[in-house]
C-alpha cells in the first residue's frame, strides 16, 4: 500500500526509548488514578440512578417502552 506523502504524514520509526518517558503518555500510577476517578463517578450514577428507580417505579416501564419504540 502506498501513501500520497503529500497528503499524509510519514510516522517517524524510533528505536528504545531507553527508560525516557513517553511525551503525553499517562505514568501508570496517574492511569489508576484517573481509573478509580471513573468508577467513583459511575458508582455515584448508579446509585443515584437506583434511588431515582426506587422512588418512581413506573420509571422502568417508561424506559422499556422507549428503548422497544427506538425514541
């Protein structure tokens, strides 16, 4: 497959990286971090999404009809 090099760039071929840290590439510490960030969050939704559900359970029904209908 050939490439118009005109119009798309060349990638550049590197050899190690000898133990240098990759420009913009999360460390993994920061990617559990960032991780366990998301799952707090989710967890909030989800139990805020069930309290919702427990407090309106004709809710669950309404969803279902939308989700069948594709609205």
């Amino acid at each position: 497959m050939e490439f118009d090099r005109e119009n798309y760039p060349v990638p550049m071929q590197t050899g190690s990286l000898g133990g240098a840290a990759v420009a913009g590439m999360p460390t993994i510490k920061q990617r559990l971090d960032m991780a366990v960030r998301q799952a707090e969050e989710r967890l909030q939704a989800v139990k805020r999404a069930k309290e919702i559900l427990d407090k309106n359970p004709e809710l669950e029904e309404l969803l279902n009809i939308m989700q069948k209908s594709h609205f």
